[in-house]
C-alpha cells in the first residue's frame, strides 16, 4: 500500500479513548482532511437539531413509509476497513448490534431526534439487515465496531452511523421543518394578492330553496359589462350559459369537461359560466356570482367555494345560499378586510307538510315525486307504478346531463301521459321541475364524512329543506307545494327534521395545490404521490375556520396508476380527474389512459372508438344500462384530460358527438327503465328483494331494502311489521293482493287460467305458486 493512500486511511480513523499510538498523527492528521460522522466520540455529547422538537403537533408516523437502501457489495478498492483493522466476526457484530438496540439511553435519544418507537425498530431491523449483510462497510462504521469488539470504543459510539442510515429510510426526519413551513395553511387569504389588492364589495343573498335569491344575482350579473357565474354543476352552468345568450349577453362556457365560446374566431366574450372549480381568480370582472355558497363545507368539494370566496378578482361578488353560510362567510372575510351586505329573502310559493303519509302508490296523483337514496328502490318503485298502469320519468346522479334533462322535460310536459317523477336527491339543484308533492321514500341517506368514512343516517335539515323546496315552484304549474314520507312511521321524523333549525356552518374546505405536493416530492423524492398526500394532510396546520378536504378519490387514482412511469406534475393531473371510483370500467379506463400517456402514444378517435368496442347497442337489461352509463363517464373522463393534454387527446370534437350519439341510446333505455327491470328480474340480474304483504302499502316501513334496512333511527313504532289483525286474516289471499295493490283484477283473472292449464302438472303448479308467492312482480 502507498505511503499516501495509507495516510488518508489513518487520517479517519477515530481518535478517543483506547486509541493507543495511533491518537497523534490522527489528530494532525485530521486537522487537515476533516473528520466524519461520530468522529466526536461518545453519543451523549450529540445534541439533537432543532427540528426534532418544534412547537407542531407530532407527525402520524405510520404513514412514513421506509425506504430500501440495499446492502454494499464487494467494493473495487477491496475492504479497505478489514486492510487497516481485522475482518469483523458477524456474531460478535450482531451481539453488540442487539446491545445497541436494547439500551434505554439509545432509544430516548432517538425519540429526540423523531424517531419514536416505531420508526425507530423499524430503522434498527433495516439497520442491522444493512451491516450484515454487506461484503464490504465504509471504512469508518468498521473500524468503530472492531475498536467496540475489543473494547476500545464504546457501542453507543454507534448512534451517528444508525442516524445517518435511519435518515436515508425516513428521509421525512431530515426535512420536518421544510415540510411544516410548505403544508402551512393557516392564512388562505394570502395565496390570492390579486383579489387583496382590491376592495371588493360582498353581497349575500340568503334564502331558502324558490325564494328569488339566485334570479336576482343573475340580474345584476347580467347587467354588468363583465362577469362570471360559478355553479356547483353542469347542468346549473349549461343553464346560465343559455340565459345569458339568449337575453343577449354573449356568454360563453367552461367545464372540466366541455369549452364553448360564442364571439366569432374563439375570441373570450365578456361573461362566463363555469362549474365552480374551473373559475379562473386571476381574469378581472365586474361581477361574479358564486351559487350554493353552503357547499364550502362539502368534505370533499369545499375547496372550489373556498377558493372562489377568497380568490375571485370582481368589483361585486355575489353569493346565493342558506342562511347557515352567513356567519362562516362573514368570519373569514373579516381577515380580509371585506364587510358582507346580507339581502334576505322569504320563499315565492307556500309549501306545507301533509298529515298523512301516502301509504300506497294506489295513491299517487300527476305531479308526485318519489324521492329515493338507492337505485334498488328507484328501479322497484318505478316498476311497481307501471304495474299499476301509470308511466313515470326517472333521474338519478350517474344518468347523463342530457338523459336527465329529457326526463325533467318529459315529466313536465303537460301533453306528456308521464305525470309521476322517481328520482334521487339529484333532483335537488340543476333541474327546473314541476312537481307539486314531494315523498319521501325514505329518511335515510349513505354519506362520507371528513374522515372518507360511509355513514348511514337520516338527511340532515339542510337536504330535507333543498329537496322539498322542489315542491311548488314558483315557474311551475302548481303554485302551492306539498311535502309527504311513503310510510307511516316516517312522518313524524320529518316534520322533526324539517322544524330543527339549519346548523351553522363551521369551516370551509382546502385542499394542496400542484405546486404545493411538488416542493414535498422535492424533500421526499423516492415517496409514491399517495403516500405524500397523507403526509401533507398530516402535517398540514389550519386554524379553526378551514378543514383539508378528504382526498381518497384522488389517492385511490395515485394508487391506481402509481406503477406508471409518468412525471409528478401529469402524475398529478390524472388523479384529479373526475372518476367514479365503484364503476370498474371508468377505472380501469384511466389506467388505460395513463398507460398511453406514458408511452407517448396519443389516444385517436379510432383507438377510442376500438376502446369501447363502438357501436354499442340500446340496453336489453339494467346491467347494460349500467354498462352504457359507465361508457359515457369515460367519454367524459376523455374530454376532461383533452383539456389538459390537448396533443395527447387530440380528438375531443369527435368524441364529444360520440357521446351525443350514447345519451341518445341511454335516454332510449331509461325511456323503457320498467322493461329493463322486469327483464333483469325474470334473469335474476336484478335484486329487488321481496316485499312484506303485510301492510296496506305497497312498500311500506318494513321494506327490505338496503336504505330501510340500515335505518337507525327511532320512530313511534315500526307498524309494518306488526302482524295482520284477525279481520285481515280471515280475508282470502287473493282480496287481500288485490286490497295491497299487489294484483289487479285483469292479473287475478290471468292467473286463474294459468292455474287451470297447469292443474295437472303437479309439480310445475308447485313451483308456478311458490314463484307467484315470493314474487308478486312476475308476470
């Protein structure tokens, strides 16, 4: 070995206790080239940084995820630690690693340094698996644990190697601070300078559901020479959009999925209609009007309201919602300097509770709505009203704009035979219906809380309030609104929910930007996007005015496409797509997508079209239906990541009137929705389990539907599953169907002949009666 090789060996050599002969020329030596990590000696003379402790709250530390660092293999230079030393013994070595590991003073010491008692036996195994299994270790870590073997060091001499190797697993611990000052959310009104830099002035119109409010922000939206209008759905922005134009304000519209401008050669027109998360805070206005502003406490939306509040750069901003809005609103613009004008306003039309439920269908008269929180129950009250010779329109959230729009159109039309509406609360903004009575199916409706958590329970005040306010509108036919439950025991419930008072609301959403996960991916390179919006949301600090919105949708899609070459900013981007999660094809569409993406292959209208297996044909059941519905979201999934990667989804023109071509085959299906059901229910495809025959109703409070049936909510007795009195009993089976409304007359007579063909068949006549018995509907 040369003369200056060997110099620089000796100089990093660790000087201290036991050295011997060997502790002078390191010294001098390492005067010159510098010591290393733990040259210091003894761990207790270490003192934790000064981000181990912090004023914040302690991180969740299960969601740092370890990284591998693998174990060094035989080095070119050869193990120049065993040239100076000795070869270590690997099982002297594992008993001074185990001694290490169970020193109470080498576990504190850790926990300073943010390694609790997790990370911190995580990083040991991960640690020790390192040491033993490399061929060759760095030359300062060998010699430590041979001067250790022969007590000439001491083990906690170990600590700055075990923390240098803990950081690489958990590079989390080496920039907590970083990551605290990036996730600080605690003053949103800064991230909008534009709209500080002005006095806006805020006006409220608050009122309850037909109460005027909206019209008249619109009319002062109209009558400005710029402004924007911010909804919470397409439908209510296509509708806007349509005012305005024909009132003759060019106008122009911008969804996620769909951009239309009316100036000639693309040119911006004055106004705009958008779906509230696409308003742009940066384009000047004079007015701009944010519509169901109560929605800024959404779990999973809220950050779009928020974000509009603070960040809209208007002279006027107008916003129409509950009165429950008023107060947060008020608060959080108090930081920014702006006064709130509240206009109030009384409801146009009255609206009253009946007292009495509707009990059967038998009952249902032009302009009822039967409102629903299960397709299960939209597709056997829709059945069982065709069973009673009446045709009815159906809506429910996963049918297209445009199949809802003709089914509303339908409904409405007073030369339509059509008088009867199923539908699920997406009846309660968008749609311009007439209806004159609104009944409730059920009470209880499926949510996600803030935690992403599904809850059943019953609607809240402010859904019974915006869903009953349907009834009676002031632009309908009927000018005085009524308000019903299907079944007995419901009725008190809602007259309680309807007279509780609307709870103010708390705080408003907000939700990290791009830019934001990019400086964290900047700390934690090696981290999946997933796990990163965990650790934002975890260390995020807001004050009591704000929530972080839940994200699950958005990591379930990183978590979907995580194996995906792509880079974070487009990684990003495709998380945010609107996807709906329980649809499988819609899924793995998106995966599909990426996939192309990453291959910078662009997805073509031939390649769509071979995609989806184009042409599709009319459904002949509910599972097609459910089919072709899930095909349309993937054209609408194209067209919003047209928009962003217009090279790489290059037709969206093509695709757009594609998807015209399927509302127009959905529409046909949900046009004959009771066919649909009564084919998917003779093939066992459909589910509608059997009702009880007990209760005058047809569906009544004991339905065994999965909205009923989870119902956790006390009421003055369940009278559904009550046993028939005597005088019922003695009735024949046959009178009490036809009594329930379960068989007509023409259906008694028809199953009498069949009786009569099938009365020497024995056991075809077993299996006819046990089949009529446990399915009324089967004709």
């Amino acid at each position: 070995m040369s003369l200056p090789r060997c110099t620089l060996l000796w100089a990093r050599l660790p000087a201290g206790r036991g050295a011997g002969p060997r502790a002078a020329p390191c010294s001098a030596l390492r005067a010159l080239v510098g010591s290393f990590p733990g040259a210091s000696g003894r761990v207790p003379c270490l003192a934790a940084s000064s981000s181990a402790s912090g004023g914040s709250k302690a991180p969740n530390t299960s969601l740092f995820v370890p990284l591998t660092v693998k174990p060094q293999g035989p080095s070119a230079d050869g193990d120049v630690g065993a040239e100076l030393t000795r070869p270590l013994d690997k099982n002297e070595v594992k008993k001074i690693l185990d001694k290490f590991y169970k020193r109470q003073e080498i576990q504190k010491l850790s926990a300073d340094y943010g390694l609790d008692a997790r990370l911190f036996h995580q990083a040991f195994i991960s640690f020790r698996n390192y040491i033993m299994q490399s061929h060759s270790l760095d030359v300062d870590i060998h010699i430590v644990l041979n001067d250790i073997c022969f007590s000439a060091a001491h083990v906690d001499d170990l600590f700055p190697f075990f923390l240098r190797h803990a950081k690489q697993i958990f590079p989390v611990l080496e920039c907590k601070d970083d990551l605290r000052k990036i996730s600080d959310l605690r003053i949103p009104p800064n991230w909008y300078p534009e709209a500080r830099a002005r006095q806006r002035k805020i006006i409220f119109h608050s009122g309850p559901t037909n109460s005027g409010k909206t019209y008249h922000a619109i009319q002062r939206y109209l009558s400005a020479t710029s402004g924007v209008y911010c909804g919470p759905l397409k439908l209510l922005a296509h509708e806007i959009f349509e005012k305005s134009n024909a009132a003759g304000v060019p106008c122009d519209l911008v969804t996620g999925e769909e951009r239309l401008t009316v100036e000639p050669e693309g040119k911006q027109a004055t106004h705009v209609s958008c779906t509230v998360e696409m308003c742009n805070v940066a384009t000047p206005y004079e007015v701009a009007v944010i519509d169901e502003i109560q929605m800024i406490r959404d779990p999973a939306r809220g950050w779009a309201w928020t974000r509009a509040l603070l960040g809209l750069c208007a002279e006027e901003v107008h916003l129409c919602g509950e009165s429950a809005a008023i107060n947060l609103v008020s608060e959080l613009l108090y930081t920014t300097g702006e006064e709130v004008e509240v206009q109030k306003y009384e409801r146009l039309t009255p609206i009253s509770v009946l007292d009495h439920a509707l009990e059967s269908l038998d009952n249902l008269q032009p302009g009822d709505c039967i409102v629903c929180f299960s397709k299960n129950d939209i597709y056997s009250v829709s059945r069982q009203i065709e069973i009673r010779g009446l045709e009815s329109a159906v809506i429910y959230g996963s049918l297209p704009p445009g199949t809802k729009l003709a089914q509303a159109r339908k409904f409405n039309d007073p030369n339509d035979p059509c008088k009867i509406l199923v539908a699920t609360d997406a009846i309660g903004m968008g749609l311009n219906l007439s209806i004159r009575r609104i009944i409730f199916y059920s009470l209880i409706k499926p949510s996600i809380n803030e935690k992403g958590e599904k809850e059943l329970e019953p609607i809240t005040t402010s859904q019974a309030l915006q869903i009953a306010g349907r009834a009676g509108r002031f632009s309908s036919h009927f000018k005085e609104g009524q308000v019903t439950t299907m079944h007995r025991d419901d009725l008190a419930l809602l007259k309680d929910i309807l007279n509780r008072p609307v709870d103010p609301i708390q705080a408003a959403g907000l939700h990290p930007t791009a830019e934001q996960i990019e400086m964290f991916a900047y700390h934690l390179p090696e981290t999946t996007l997933s796990n990163l919006i965990d650790i934002f949301v975890d260390f995020a600090q807001v004050d009591g005015q704000y929530f972080v919105c839940n994200m699950d949708d958005f990591k379930f899609s990183a978590e979907l496409i995580q194996h995906i070459p792509l880079s974070l900013r487009v990684r990003y981007v495709f998380c945010t797509a609107p996807i709906n999660k329980k649809q499988p094809f819609v899924c793995s569409s998106l995966l599909q997508f990426a996939r192309q993406y990453s291959r910078n292959e662009p997805l073509t209208f031939a390649w769509l079209r071979r995609y989806i297996k184009w042409p599709l044909l009319p459904p002949k059941n509910i599972k097609d239906l459910m089919d072709l519905e899930a095909v349309h979201d993937v054209f609408d999934l194209y067209l919003w990541l047209s928009y962003r990667f217009i090279d790489m989804f290059p037709d969206s023109s093509l695709v757009r009137s594609l998807q015209k071509e399927l509302d127009v085959i959905i529409q046909e299906g949900v046009h004959n929705i009771t066919k649909l059901i009564k084919i998917s229910e003779s093939r066992k495809l459909l589910n509608l389990e059997s009702l009880p025959s007990g209760d005058q109703s047809l569906l009544s409070g004991a339905s065994k539907s999965p909205a009923r049936r989870t119902r956790g909510t006390k009421s003055a007795g369940n009278k559904a599953t009550e046993p028939l009195s005597p005088s019922d009993k003695e009735l024949p089976l046959a009178s009490r169907l036809v009594q329930q409304g379960l068989l007509t007359a023409d259906m008694l007579r028809q199953l009498q002949k069949e009786w009569l063909t099938q009365q020497p068949e024995h056991s075809r006549e077993k299996v006819g009666t046990r089949r009529k018995k446990k399915d009324p509907d089967s004709d």
